[in-house]
C-alpha cells in the first residue's frame, strides 16, 4: 500500500494548532481532497462517557472496543501497559486519502508548518532546531527570514504552500 502523503502542524500549547488544522481540513475539503488527521494527545484522554456500554467494555479488559453506527465508526485500542504505538504504526491503520494532516507530534521528521501566537504557553521558536518545519504561521510579526511566513489565519495561502510542498495532485 503506497504511504499516505503527510503534513503537520507543530507548535507549543495554545498557539493555534487546533484551529489552522481545522481550518485547513475545511479548506481542503472544500478544494475536493479526502483529508484525515491525527492528533496527538499528551495526556490520558477519554473518548467514552462514564457508564457508556463501550466504556463497559473497555473497563471490563477489551484490547480493542469498536463502536459502529451508520453515519461512523471508531475504533478504541486500550494499550494495557504496552508502549505508545510509534507515529508510523498509527499512520498505517489510516485508510487510503489525498493527505493526512498530523497535529501534534512535533518532533516527528515530516514536513510540518510552526503555529505560533502571542498567547502561546512557551514562546520557544521551534524552528530553528527541526529542519523539517517548512514555514512558520503566526499572529504577529516574525524576525526569523528564513523561513516562509505567513498570518495564520490566511488559510488559503497556508494550503496552497502544503499543497505544493507535498505535491497534492490537481483537482
């Protein structure tokens, strides 16, 4: 199976990631492409509510609690003490798509987009140490010129600089 083409979007905690990634998925959409995303959490996180049969299961010992309907499905792997899977263990089980926008997994060597604002927790550049950050997006003015650099909410820009870097294919 040919590997999915990947893009991130890296930057410390409130600097807009969520938000250009959901805007970016929207854009994309809107141009024709079939996006998936990942998100990495760092933290124990809950997709299930308290007292839910899936959580029942889960709870109960299930590797593996599926929850299917007709409008989605998902898939829950409880790692019962087994490592983190690695990014391309996660990037496998993806199904086919025109580009799979990570979120998170800043130090992963794929192309990725620096998200920065002003309320950002830690100001840190991360660009200068990661050569696979490919341009920095952000809501105030950028010293650093060697890096593309755009406004953070130009969107369409922001898509037009990924879909050439990861060569999408016309539609």
């Amino acid at each position: 199976m040919e590997k999915p083409k990947v893009f991130g979007i890296a930057g410390w905690k409130n600097s807009g990631k969520t938000g250009l990634a959901v805007r970016l998925v929207e854009e994309f959409t809107r141009r024709g492409y079939n996006i998936s995303t990942i998100k990495h959490a760092h933290h124990d996180f809950d997709i299930d509510k308290v007292g839910a049969d899936s959580y029942r299961h889960r709870q109960a010992g299930a590797h593996e609690v599926i929850i299917v309907s007709g409008t989605r499905y998902a898939i829950m792997h409880e790692l019962r003490g087994a490592p983190e899977p690695t990014f391309e263990e996660i990037l496998g089980r993806i199904a086919p798509c025109d580009l799979v926008l990570i979120e998170g997994y800043k130090r992963e060597p794929i192309p990725k987009i620096e998200a920065r604002r002003l309320e950002a927790a830690d100001q840190e550049p991360l660009a200068p140490t990661d050569p696979f950050i490919a341009a920095i997006a952000a809501d105030h003015p950028i010293a650093e010129a060697f890096l593309p650099v755009f406004n953070l909410d130009d969107t369409q820009a922001i898509a037009d600089f990924i879909s050439g870097m990861v060569e999408l294919p016309a539609k």
